[in-house]
C-alpha cells in the first residue's frame, strides 16, 4: 500500500505539471519495476507463459512467477506457478526457457530453489506446481522429444560431489594457475543456480565455470506420465544443441547460433565471420541454402525462430542502435519480407540472447523502447499487426521526464545516436549528464542500471544516453573505439552548448563496462569533464599482473586491442590508455561504485590519484560481479550516484545529518558548480 501511494504521488505530480518528490523519486519503483522473459507458445497455439521477475530492495531478492493467458486476450494473465529463483551470469539475468506438454496443458520448466535445480511441472487446470525430478545433479537444461511426454534433461554433476570438490580445497588450498581469477574469492564466491559456489575460469579471457572442468552433461529422459527416469539414448541425447556453438562450418564462418526445425525442414543457422551475420538453412541430404536477401547480411542478427510448421523462419536485426526489426524468410522461395520496425526492443525480454516465442500465425515479445516499460505483445506473423497482452509496468510510464531519439553527426560524419531527457521548469543552458554504450529497452540507468537518468532530469539535469559507435578494423580496436567515442560525445556537447541547451563546463559522465572505460579515457584526454563514476576495473599494471599467469590469454589480447604491452618495459603504450600513469591529467572527481570482483585490481588507481592530490573514491559490493545484481546494492548504487552528479553539476546538498561527512568529504575535492542545500528527505529510508 505505501508504495502505491509512491505512484500516486508521481502521477499527480506529473499531471499537474509540478516537480515530482524531491528525493526517493524513481529509484525505488524503477529497481522493483516487472522485468519479463521467456515468452513462450502452447502447441495448439493458443496460449502464452512468460516468466515475471521483481525485486525486493528490503529484502535484497527476487521473486519470479511464471505467468500464462490465452493468445486471443479474451482472459486477463493470471498466475501460473511460483518460479523459483532467477539465476545470475555475470550480474545479468539468464533466460530461462520452459516446455510445454504435447497436449498444451502443462509447463515444464526448471527451478532453482536453495542450489538445486529441478523439473516442475504446472497444470494449466487442477492443482499447485509438483516436482517431477529428483536428480542428484543440477538440472541445466530441458529439451521435448516431441508428441510421446518425453523430456531430455542435460544433468551436471552430482551437487555433493561438487560441494565436497569445493570443501576439500578449502581445507587443502587451492593451486593458484590460469583457472583462478585472483580478483574472486576462493571459496564460494560465485551465485551460481542458487548458492554461493566456489568459480573458475573455464575459457578465453574471463569465461565462467564452476570447480570441475566443463565436461558435457549427462542426458536422461524423463516420462511425464510415469516419472520414470532413464540413460538418453545416443539418438535421443543427439536433441541437445546449445543455443551457441563455437564450430566452423560453411566455407570456414562460425555458426553462431542453431535452431533446429525438428522436421525435414533442418536447421536454421547463424552464421559469423566476425564482421557480420548471415543466415542459413542446412536440412538433411541437401547443401544448405543462404539467403540472399539484404535483410539477412546484418552486421549482427539477434535471434531466430521457426514459423510453426510453415517452411519461413522469423529472425531480428537491429540496424538502427536498439531498434528491432522483425523479417520473414521464406526457406522456398528465398523471399524476405520486414514485419514491424520496433521504437525499440522486440525480443525475449532482458536482452540476454533470447528471442520472441514464434508460431505459424502469431510471435509473441517483450516490448521496450525508451519511455515504455516492458510489455508483452502479440505480432500477427501476416500483417505485422501488434496487440499488448500484458503491461505490469503500465504505471512506470507515465512517470518522470521523456527520452527523445536523437541523431547527430561527429566531426567525421559520423552518425551518434542515442537519447535525451530535458529537465522540466529549467530556463536557460542546463548541466548535462552523459552515459555512453547501450541505450537499449527501457531507459532507467544505461547498462547496469546504475546511473538514475530520470532522476537526474528531474534534478535539473539534462540527460543523454549515447548508443556505441561502430569502430573500424585495424589494429588496438579499442583504442580507437575511446577516439570514436570521445569524438561523437564531443561533438554532441558541442551541438547542445551552441543550441543553449546546455552549460558545456557542468558536464558528468558515467558508465558501466566498456562506458566506464569510455569516461575514464575522457577524464584524461579531455578538459570536458566536471566530474565522473565508473563500476568497473580499470586497466592497471595490478590487473596486467593478476591475469599474466602461464596458460591465460588476457596479456595477448591486451596487446592486441589495447596495445600495450609488458607494464616494465611499454611506458608509452600504458601512458596511452591506464588511468594509473594519468594522474596528472585527471582533474575531475571521481566516484568508483565497483563490484567485489573487479575492485581489487583498481586500488591502485585510487591510490595513485590520492597520492596525487585528486578527488577520488572508492565502493566495493560484496559478492557482485560484473553487473551488480543484488537490489539492495542498485538502490545503494544509483542513489550515491544521484547525490554525486546532483552535488557536482548543481549543487545540491541533501540536509540529512547522516551525510554530512558525505559532503565533507567532497567538499575536500574541490567546490560543487554552485551551492544549494535541497530540502527534501534521505533517499536512506525504507519504502515511503
């Protein structure tokens, strides 16, 4: 009920054209906002599950339901079963795909519940959710081998045995080679399906496993009638095909991804030479069919699908950034029709890889474009006709400032393209806040959601979200894809200063990943810059060396796309690109909000801007990754955040006695853009 006087709030605030709340504003409802996936169609066609997942900033969790309403929308969604817990890559949520019954009255589907992951199975009419394995192993994935109620399961090792493999290196020690990560803790410091389990890296530069060597699972086959359980047969095993394989094939390209037709009809294949994508069928017997139609030579296509029985197969591009575009193949005749041009994303939800849920007549997506939440929608595979069948987030846009898509041109010709929110009731040139990477979906906080953008803009703060450039082959690629990006945000503030838009010596940037990199590369190249944040490592000699034992590949690829090389003897190519022989460059303050696993590496930074002089300071997040996951830590994130850029662009001082070291110790940094005290309540209480 509290929180729904929040949104009550919000929505008068904004129909009457007042400020809204000076304080919690957003970040509360956009952390606990429904986040949809898995979409996925009944056999007959006529009904969809999807998977619902929502935060819990108190309780530093999630819940997840798995949710299903008919096609036609002739009922409301309803709540199918309890979900168990979502499971977690890197800090970004996994998909996770179930299976319907032959006779499209029950889902499968595998849920994670304490460190164990088993198949449950839901009836559409009759009684609760019911438990249908018992393996000994975790259960990573679930195919159907068609009409006769049979399962494969893909079964890892026993989880005592794995438990027991991790207990025994504990009280042994553990042997520090190429498989440990020295910025992970040793013992149990992974969330892997459920628990704290111990890691290791499985793979070419940081590629995540677990304390076995990556072997192939078991496969069992599961009667969903009786419950029994048997060894999979070699033909039956034969099923499992990853979503992603690293094989060549087809004149030396990679098949990037595979999707079996289960038919005649073959395979539909993406395939990858590193610069772009094509597309491709191989059916048995038969020498496999490109398309040759433009649609289908992509920089990248995103995800593909069968049409149902039909001989078309449905798959994405994105040649705007963050735009789907939905096309057609027809298999037969080599005919490819464009079905919809999103404003935004189409997809299976989160953008983690998954695609809408196809049929003969129908797909069904997630849609999320800057200023819609997600949704789940209907698109008639004939017309292209769209239809929402669910909007749990229908509140959320109504709320706070609006994005526009914008385009610009950098000084080369370049097109930059991203998104802008102006602050309401502002006159005159405003300060400017700038995320620069992935402005796909909804906008809440860039990659990572870490940065509260619509706060921001509610501050008084014009906000842009840039979308990453493409950069041009040749040799340190990352390198010059800093340039490309230091030249189009430039030329973006350059534009907006002369408009009057905005106030060019009050700028703030922040990101996450390859965007943090971008605004530390513009804190030292740059005089642009009043104050930044980054959640990432950092490239330091301290991370050359923790990831330089014998058997790792990172100190090759460094020099590669980096090109740098040994910390003692390349001065010039770490004067280049490290933060750490830059000291004297970075003049803005900065603000460092990483996860436990990448802070290590980066004290070196901090120690050296502090010995230095500069403004610079440190948070670590116990038990994040790459992305931080956990809700408590994204509220604590985004607030520090919110209070950094609100004190360094405009000012603001939140009166609350509990922050004042906060702002004597930024006060030691240098003078704010001007003072102003905010009167307004702590972002530091519980729900309103």
């Amino acid at each position: 009920m509290r929180k729904s006087v929040l949104v009550l709030a919000l929505v008068l605030a904004v129909a009457s054209g007042k400020p809204a709340m000076a304080r919690e504003e957003l970040l509360r409802p956009l952390i606990e906002l429904a986040r949809l996936t898995s979409p996925v169609i009944s056999p007959d066609g006529r009904m969809v599950a999807w998977r619902e997942v929502r935060a819990s900033i108190d309780r530093n969790d999630y819940s997840a339901v798995w949710m299903v309403m008919p096609i036609d929308a002739s009922s409301p969604p309803r709540h199918l079963a309890d979900a168990g817990e979502p499971d977690w890559l890197n800090g970004a949520m996994l998909p996770e795909t179930p299976v319907w019954s032959a006779d499209s009255g029950a889902l499968y589907f595998r849920r994670i519940a304490g460190g164990e992951v088993q198949v449950w199975k839901a009836k559409l009419k009759g009684s609760a959710a019911t438990q249908i394995t018992f393996a000994a192993g975790n259960i990573e994935a679930i195919r159907s081998l068609g009409s006769g109620g049979r399962l494969l399961l893909a079964v890892g090792p026993a989880r005592s045995r794995v438990r027991s493999a991790e207990d025994r290196e504990y009280e042994s020690g553990t042997l520090i080679d190429a498989s440990v990560d020295p910025s992970r803790a040793l013992y149990r410091g992974n969330w892997r399906e459920g628990r704290w389990a111990s890691a290791r890296l499985r793979g070419p530069w940081f590629a995540e496993g677990g304390i076995f060597e990556e072997n192939e699972p078991d496969f069992e086959v599961v009667d969903t009638a009786t419950g029994t359980v048997r060894t999979a047969s070699a033909s039956e095993a034969a099923h499992y095909v990853p979503a992603r394989g690293p094989r060549e094939d087809m004149d030396g390209k990679r098949v990037a991804m595979k999707v079996p037709s289960g038919d005649g009809r073959g395979d539909a294949l993406v395939l990858s030479d590193g610069k772009g994508s094509a597309l491709a069928v191989a059916s048995p017997g038969a020498a496999p069919r490109l398309c040759r139609a433009e649609e289908c030579k992509a920089n990248h296509i995103y995800t593909v699908a069968w049409l149902g029985d039909r001989p078309e197969v449905f798959f994405e591009t994105r040649p705007e950034s963050n735009r789907s575009r939905l096309h057609v193949w027809n298999t037969e005749t080599g005919a490819v029709r464009t079905l919809l041009q999103g404003e935004g994303l189409l997809e299976g939800g989160d953008d983690m890889g998954a695609g809408c849920a196809a049929s003969a007549a129908v797909l069904v997506c997630v849609e999320a474009s800057a200023n819609v939440p997600p949704r789940l929608v209907r698109i008639d595979v004939t017309t292209g006709e769209r239809h929402i069948l669910a909007e749990p987030n229908r509140a959320l846009a109504d709320l706070g400032p609006t994005f526009r898509r914008m385009q610009w041109k950098d000084s080369t010709g370049r097109d930059v393209t991203g998104y802008l929110a102006l602050p309401l009731h502002e006159d005159g040139p405003v300060p400017l806040f700038v995320n620069y990477y992935l402005c796909g979906g909804y906008l809440r906080g860039g990659l990572g959601d870490e940065y509260p953008m619509r706060d921001l803009a509610s501050r008084g703060i014009a906000t842009l979200c840039l979308n990453r450039a493409p950069s041009h082959d040749g040799p340190y690629p990352n390198v010059e894809a800093y340039r490309i990006a230091t030249d189009g945000i430039g030329s973006v503030i350059d534009k907006l200063a002369r408009e009057g838009v905005v106030d060019p010596s009050r700028v703030g940037i922040g990101g996450v990943s390859f965007g943090g990199e971008v605004a530390l590369w513009m804190a030292m190249q740059t005089q642009r810059i009043r104050a930044l944040s980054v959640a990432n490592v950092m490239l330091t000699p301290t991370y050359y060396w923790f990831n330089a034992l014998a058997g790792r590949d990172v100190a090759g690829k460094l020099k590669s796309g980096w090109g740098v090389g040994h910390p003692d003897t390349d001065r010039q190519g770490w004067r280049e690109v490290s933060g750490a022989f830059n000291t004297d460059r970075i003049t803005a303050p900065l603000l460092m909000q990483l996860p436990e696993q990448e802070y290590r590496p980066t004290v070196e930074l901090i120690a050296r801007l502090q010995a230095a002089g500069k403004g610079a300071e440190l948070w670590a997040f116990p038990g994040e990754m790459h992305i931080k996951w956990q809700p408590a830590h994204q509220y604590a994130a985004n607030a520090r955040n919110l209070e950094w850029f609100a004190y360094w662009l405009v000012g603001d001082i939140d009166p609350d006695p509990a922050k004042a070291g906060q702002y004597r110790r930024w006060r030691g940094y240098g003078s704010p853009s001007q003072a102003r005290t905010q009167a307004s309540v702590s972002m530091s209480g519980k729900s309103p």
